[in-house]
C-alpha cells in the first residue's frame, strides 16, 4: 500500500463516523499521491497559531479512500465507548437546522465582536440584549474588578430586575492571549469568585448561570432548545443536562487554544462531565483524544526519535541527555505521565505536545485531527484529571469565527447533597 492508504486505513487509527478525517501535507508528495489525495479530498487547509505554524493538512472523505461500509456507519454503542474512554465525539452538521433559524443572531454576534475589545463594548452590548421591559435581568451599575489584568478587558455585575441584593452573576470579556498577532476574544457568563468558585457544586448556581447565558448570549437560548442534541448527550451521560458556564468564542486567524482539559477534580466528582462546543460561523481545526490515546501518542513519537527520526528537534526538545533519560523514564510510569498531563500545560511534556508541526502532524495521521464547520459540534467527555479528553484548538478561517462552549453538568438534585457531604 502508498504511504496514503497506510495511514488512512491503519487499524488503530482513531475514527468517529460520520466525521470526515484529516492527513497531514508534508509537501514533498509525489503526483501520484497527489491525485489520489484529489480524489478524496473535501478541504485543505494550513493552521498558525500565535506566531507558530503547525503545518498544513488535507480533510478528505473516507468511504473515498477505500474504508469499509462498517467502519463508516455512526454506531450507538461505539459512540457510548467513546464516552467512557473520554475520547472526543464528533457530530457533523448536527447544528445546520439551528444556523438557519438563528442567523440574524449569529449575524449579530459576529458584529458585537468589533465592539467588545473597545472600552464599555461588553456592557453596551449586555444592555442591548436586556432592554426589553419583560427581560427578568438587568446590568449592575456596580464596578466590577478583573480577575486577569493582562487579557480580561470587562466585567459587569448582572441581577434579577427590581432586586437590592448584591448578586454573585457576572460575565466578563477578554482576549485569549496577550500574542500581538491574535484577534480572538471570549465571553464568559459565571458566578461567584473567579477561580475559586469555577467547579462550585452549586447546582442551583449553575443553574441561574444558564439562564443568565439564555438571555444575554447569541443563539444561547436556541443552543439548549435542541432535543435532539439533548437526548444524545442524555443518553451517552445517563444523567439529565444541565448546560452552563457558557464561553462565546471569537477564535481569530493566530487563535485558539494549546492543549488543555475541563477537568476539576481527580475523580469528576464536582460534577462537569465534559464539554459541549457548538461551531456557528466559521472553521476551527481539532487536535482532541482521551488522555490515554495522548499517552501512546507521545510514547509512539518518542520511539520514533530514538530510532533517528527528526534528531533536530529532539537535539532542540531535550539538549542534555539527562533531559532525554529523565523522559524516557516518565514514560515507563504510568501514574507519572498522567500526573504531568493534567498540570496546566502538561508540566515539562508541554513543548512536545504544543509546539509546532512535528507532533501536531503525527497526532493528525493517527486519526486525531477534526475540522469544525459552521453547524458542526464536539463533545468532549470528562471523568476526572486524568481520565478526560484533551485538546488544542486552531483557527484555519481567514475573519473571526463565532462558537459557543458549553460545560455538561448532572441537573440531578442529589449532585449538590452528595458534592457537600
């Protein structure tokens, strides 16, 4: 077989039907190769991000590429495996009903985009939303102090109407990185102290976040009205939904996101199963797999180096052969490795796993690579720090894209009780 059909129809390539999968470009293809990769291809596409450019990539069709019917068909069962092992599900097109009804409002989210990183964008916009006199909000005129100096621009205060209660709701704007080159902004509704109250097991808490989000976010509200997307996850969780701590996403060309979990707890115990992220206009390129498919992975790569492939950059990566020894050994510990993938940024694996081409491309040929369309949606399953889905998000469109992010949450009544015992 070419070195095509090798990748595409390796056996343990990851694969999530119907989702169409992605092949890195190394640019050295022969024609040949090139006008087999023509004959499947549905899109091809380069990522950067904040200065790093990650490589290039083809998505292409599998029932093209000669993959079997069997392996094609969406399967209940596998999809609820996937579930368990925290391995991202994919759910193409399953939003396209939604674009079509909430385009005026993805419309105006995309305009509100220009006016967020301005002085006052953010409450001008919370106004807008809630001046209708039936709306049950209102924004505070309470100053409100920001959590992160360098990349929050504003926080305002919101309430139920006519109530003199200082209230612990709020939504803040902010860039997601201090890179000069990266436009993307986020929104994010939540309650109580940043940071110390993020994973709170306040169900109810939870809960007037959601409503809060219905009524302030873009297609918020028509997000959480899909039935069919709520009885899918329903049925993957066995635990009724609750979607809250909502984050609008504006990912812009040098955007998106390293590697990274949602996971709180070492057990999941606080009570977010995952993560739901809705794409709405534009494109954004998935790197995403369970912590455990990550861990080969990096073994997989790392066998790789030590047998003479890409010795610059292993020389750059590990400079002191007791950097390389030291890796090598953490590999052999199982606990070890895990630990050093939930820290933020991986710990010391952090500049393998984000730093450019090299490992991006390899994570892609086994299957790991998904390109979200305007109406697509992902599902990233949690069950604690080291057993949850990790991902690196890219921004392949040429403007700002619009998505919202949503977290997973039991709506179980008990979850509070058992969270305080």
């Amino acid at each position: 077989m070419s070195r095509l059909e090798d990748l595409i129809l390796a056996p343990d390539r990851d694969r999530c039907p119907p989702a169409r999968e992605i092949l890195s470009l190394r640019g050295d293809e022969d024609a040949h190769w090139r006008r087999r990769a023509e004959r499947i291809r549905t899109a091809e596409f380069e990522v950067s991000r904040r200065g790093q450019w990650h490589g290039e990539y083809l998505e292409f069709e599998p029932e093209l590429a000669g993959l079997a019917p069997e392996h094609r068909r969406p399967d209940p069962r596998r999809l609820h495996e996937r579930w368990q092992s925290a391995s991202p599900i994919l759910l193409p097109g399953a939003l396209t009903a939604l674009l079509e009804r909430e385009a005026h409002a993805i419309r105006g989210a995309l305009s509100w985009y220009g006016e967020l990183s301005e002085p006052g964008g953010l409450r001008r916009g919370l106004e807008r939303a809630l001046e209708e006199p039936q709306s049950p909000w209102e924004v505070r005129p309470e100053r409100a102090a920001l959590f992160d100096s360098e990349r929050d621009i504003e926080r305002v205060w919101l309430a139920p109407r006519n109530t003199r209660r200082r209230t612990r709701l709020w939504i803040k704007s902010g860039w997601l990185s201090t890179h000069p080159d990266d436009a993307s902004l986020r929104v994010r509704v939540s309650c109580g102290e940043e940071g110390r109250d993020d994973a709170a097991a306040d169900l109810e808490a939870h809960r007037r976040v959601a409503e809060l989000a219905s009524a302030t976010l873009p297609s918020a509200a028509a997000l959480r009205a899909e039935a069919g997307l709520r009885r899918q996850i329903e049925s993957l969780s066995g635990e009724p939904l609750l979607f809250t701590q909502d984050i609008a996403y504006w990912n812009a060309p040098e955007g998106g996101a390293l590697f990274h979990h949602d996971a709180f707890a070492e057990d999941g115990s606080l009570g977010q199963l995952g993560v739901c992220y809705a794409q709405l206009a534009g494109e954004t390129f998935w790197l995403a797999l369970s912590t455990q498919a990550l861990m080969l992975r990096i073994r997989e790569f790392t066998e790789a180096l030590e047998e003479g492939a890409l010795p610059w950059l292993r020389a750059q990566l590990w400079p002191q052969p007791a950097a390389w020894k030291r890796h090598l050994r953490r590999l052999e510990d199982e606990q070890a490795l895990r630990r050093e993938l939930a820290l933020p940024g991986q710990g010391e694996l952090g500049p393998l796993v984000n730093r450019g081409p090299e490992f991006s491309a390899f994570l892609a040929d086994a299957g790991h690579g998904w390109l979200l369309r305007a109406g697509d949606a992902i599902l990233l399953p949690n069950h604690g720090l080291e057993r949850t889905c990790m991902h690196s998000v890219f921004c392949p469109s040429e403007e700002p894209t619009y998505a919202l992010s949503l977290a997973i949450r039991s709506d179980r009544e008990e979850e509070t009780a058992t969270a305080g015992d």
